[in-house]
C-alpha cells in the first residue's frame, strides 16, 4: 500500500506543486468534517486529484488526508516523500522529522505523514 500511495504522489504532485495548500472548511460545505466528491468539484486541485488524496479509498477526504496532502505539496522533487530540506518550510513537520520518518529512512512518505497527522 504504501509503495501505490508513494506512486499516485508523484504523479500528483508533480502537476500541483505551484498550489497552496487547501483549508478543510472551505470545501466542506456541509460542515461534517470531511470533503466528499460533490463537495470537492469546487475545488479544483482536489477535484482533479480525489483518488490519490483520499488514501483509505473510502470516498470522503478527511483532516488527516488533507493534511497529508498539503504537507506533500512541498515535495520539490515529486518522489512522493519530503526529506529535510523539504520540509524546512513545515514547522510542525520539521520540528518533528526524526519522530515523524518512522523506518528512519530520512525522509517521510505519505504513510508516516498520515500516522503523524492521525495521532493529533
Ligand atoms: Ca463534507
Ligand atoms: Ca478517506
Ligand atoms: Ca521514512
């Protein structure tokens, strides 16, 4: 699972790195917490990329996977992971790398980010 997410990144990430990151409640119109399709094709970065944000495939995007998904918007070099230096621009992230990159590999991927982002 985590080498497909890591995959589906790079593809995304690779079209999307210009973009902001994206507040949850702005798309979530009706305010449960998470972004479904519907609500999602107001908002084209996440229109277009549904699939690849929503990691646990159960058709919903939620805090965490947003989350995720904007902290790998930093991903300069679109391998689906950030390294240090990518992540300089994340406080939080930054301030907790060594905790965050689980396998000790010296980067996070998708998989660590969202355990990460899960516990708070
Ligand atoms: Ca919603
Ligand atoms: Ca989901
Ligand atoms: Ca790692």
């Amino acid at each position: 699972m985590k080498f497909v997410h890591s995959v589906l990144f790079v593809a995304l990430l690779s079209s999307v790195t210009a973009f902001a990151a994206v507040d949850l409640k702005a798309a979530d119109s009706d305010k449960d917490g998470t972004i479904d399709r519907k609500e999602a094709a107001s908002v084209a970065i996440i229109s277009k990329n549904f699939d690849a944000i929503d990691l646990d495939k159960d058709g919903t995007i939620d805090s965490t996977e947003l989350a995720v998904f904007n902290a790998l918007l930093k991903d300069k070099d679109s391998d689906g992971t950030l390294d240090k230096i990518e992540a300089k621009g994340l406080k939080k992230i930054a301030a907790n790398f060594d905790a965050i990159d689980a396998d000790k590999d010296g980067t996070v991927d998708s998989a660590e980010l969202s355990a990460y982002f899960a516990k708070k």
